[in-house]
C-alpha cells in the first residue's frame, strides 16, 4: 500500500533551516513533488499534515536519529524507545536534552555533550558513558556502506556532521509531543509499514539523504553545499524521476535544474528534496521498507528507511554486559529483564489479532503495535486499543 502523502524534512536546531518536501500520491499512481518551503511551527506540525489529507496514510520522514545505540540503551536501562521518549525531559530524566557543559556533568541521564567547543573530545564522552570507543555510540544503520561513510555519533554535538543537537530538538519538540497525543506511529517500533500504512496514520520514518545519493547515481565528493555542485546533478535527478514515475512540478524542476539557487539554505532544500526521493523510492519497492529483524534494531535502535541491511557493516562483537545472577534492569521506575536478554524459546510469535506483525518476544513490543498499528484489534482511540487488546490476549 502507497500512502497517499509523502512528506522529508531537513531538520535543524535553527527554524530557518527546517525544510520540508512533499509528494502527493496521482489517481494514476505517480507522485508529484512540489518546492520544499519552510516547515513552520513544530506544535502544529502534525495538526497541519492531516489537514493537507484529511483522510488516508501520511508517511513522514526525518533526518534525525530516531532511536539509541544498543550499547547506551544497556547501560541507561532502556528495553524500547517509544517508552523511553515518552519519559526524556521528565522526573529523573528532566536534564537529559540539556548538553553538558562539564565532564562532571556529563551522565547516562545526561549524555549528549559538549555544549560549547574548547577543550572537549569524544573520549571524555565515552569514558563518562562508560563506553569503550566511538562505535558503540553509533547504530548499525549509522555504520558505513560501499556508497557512504558512518553517520556522526549520536551524543556527540559538534562539527558539520553531529546529529546529537538535531536530535534534540526533533525528539523534545516534535516526536515526544505527538507520541504522547498517540497521533503518529513509529517504524519500525510500532510494527511492520505495511501494517502502518494500512491503518491510514500519520506513520514517522528516519530517512538518510546521503543514503539516497547512491542510489541515484551521485559521486562521492561532488560539492552539495556549492550550486555547482548541486547543478551538476540534475541530470540524474531528472532521469530517475522519469525512469521511476516521479512528477515534478515545473518550479520544482526549474529548482533542480538550477542547483536549488545560491542562497544559503540551498543545501537545505536539496537534502530536503533528496530525502523526498529517497522515500518514495521505497514505498514503491516494499523490499527496501524492511529493516534487519534483530531485536535490537526493533526495540531500541530503529533503522532509516531504504538502507539495505546487507551492505551495512556489521557492529563488532557485542561485549558481555556483567550483572549479578538474577539481576534485573530498572526501566523508568519498573523492574524489568535486561534489554539484551535473547528472547526465550517459543516466545517469537505473530500477533494474534491481525497476524501479520511479528513480535520477537511476545509479548514484547505490544503496545504501541496494538495502539496504531494493529487492523485486527478494535477501538477508537489508542488506549481503547490497547485495553481491548490487554484484556482479549494478555489477560
């Protein structure tokens, strides 16, 4: 199923650079892309795509992180980041979005860092987090493939490749917000995006730009944040647009063709537009909308969409996290098992209700699949869902 509007934005920590590209799903199946514009307030965000559709599936995509190392989460204790967003910037986590000015600031509950330059390194960083290199600070979706480099370390908040401010922002401000409403769903998280976009929600993705540039045929190194450098790609962006049923509107075009202009924010509007194809190209081929199928990537560290699992390079041999036998971790003020705990034998099963999701530890990851993604389960608000749901398989 193609939803019926496709939007990317270009995230920054600045509002002027916060870009968004928009496609719309033609009686004939194409899709039509229109000029990215600004992408406003973020209160409204939401509010104001289900407004452009009133009715029907809308996939957004965001080029920040969505989710946490594997690493971080065992040592913080976390088991699902849905859960874990809902609680950031509350009770013992209220100084999490706040970066550290000082290393004696910088903690599990505190981690991205350094709030301003001078006299800061990504070590002081992985010491305090207890972390033994860089790569453990990254996702398997961050880790490079034959076509791009690994992304930047998630915490980490400086130079031109961070994220870790982006993130914030996008997490605090938009996600949070909404997920506490239950007005979006989460992929891969909250299940299957087939089974997402078939119950017409608004469904959030994390999408890569750089990613896309392979795909279309981009070289390494060819200048995106000059128009020159953006201009001598317009024909391949033209082509794959033809060859894969894209429209472009003609200002759109007149914008690719004149490398997206000489204003500063052309950069923006690039990768926003890049990011467009980027997901469009996958909704359209259902094999680049399935991440790996380890827990891990499912719970906590969430995957970009269309990168293909099998080019990524793998993480490194997961070290043994020491605990006392019989130990548990203690999630946001609940005992629960280790997040790293394989799951028991006979435990993988499909969901019962729609039997489509799989769930790798039944009941694992139940609820925000039976709050937005489930078609078999009745209700008419996520939490009438869920406690149907509860008291239908989980009495």
């Amino acid at each position: 199923m193609k939803p019926e509007l496709i939007v990317h934005c270009d995230w920054s920590t600045s509002a002027r650079k916060r870009w968004i590209a928009a496609a719309r799903l033609s009686p004939t199946g194409f899709y039509e892309a229109t000029v990215p514009i600004p992408v406003g307030s973020t209160d409204s965000f939401f509010s104001r795509l289900r407004e452009r559709l009133p009715v029907g599936a809308i996939l957004a995509g965001f080029d920040f992180p969505i989710g946490v190392p594997l690493a971080y989460a065992e040592r913080a204790g976390f088991a699902r980041f849905p859960e874990m967003l809902l609680c950031l910037g509350t009770g013992p986590w209220a100084d999490f979005y706040k970066p550290a000015a000082r290393l004696d600031e910088i903690s599990l509950k505190r981690p991205f860092y350094p709030r301003a330059p001078g006299g800061t390194n990504k070590k002081q960083l992985l010491d305090a987090l207890g972390l033994r290199s860089a790569e453990e600070l990254l996702r398997l979706c961050d880790r490079p493939t034959a076509t791009r480099g690994n992304a930047c370390e998630i915490f980490w908040t400086l130079g031109a490749k961070q994220v870790g401010r982006a993130a914030i922002q996008g997490w605090r401000d938009l996600l949070a917000p909404a997920a506490r409403e239950g007005s979006i769903s989460i992929w891969p998280f909250d299940g299957e995006l087939s089974v997402l976009l078939a119950s017409a929600g608004i469904i959030v993705v994390e999408a890569y730009p750089a990613e896309t540039y392979g795909h279309l045929g981009f070289p390494r190194g060819f200048g995106k944040r000059s128009r020159e450098g953006r201009r001598s790609q317009a024909g391949a962006i033209l082509s794959w647009c033809e060859r894969n049923g894209v429209v472009l509107q003609a200002n759109m075009a007149a914008e690719v063709e004149n490398g997206f202009g000489d204003a500063k924010t052309g950069e923006d509007t690039f990768d926003t537009f890049i990011g467009l194809l980027g997901m469009i190209e996958a909704v359209c081929d259902p094999a680049r909308c399935v991440g790996p199928q380890d827990p891990a990537v499912r719970n906590i560290e969430g995957w970009t969409l269309g990168t293909d699992p099998a080019r990524i390079r793998q993480r490194p041999a997961h070290r043994e996290v020491v605990r006392h036998p019989g130990q548990a971790t203690k999630e946001f003020g609940r005992e629960t098992t280790p997040a790293n705990t394989l799951p028991e034998q006979g435990r993988d099963r499909l969901c019962p209700a729609c039997q489509q999701k799989r769930f790798v530890r039944w009941p694992w990851g139940w609820d925000g699949h039976a709050a937005h993604g489930c078609p078999g389960t009745p209700g008419d608000t996520p939490e009438e869902r869920k406690r149907n749901y509860r008291e239908r398989y989980l009495a």
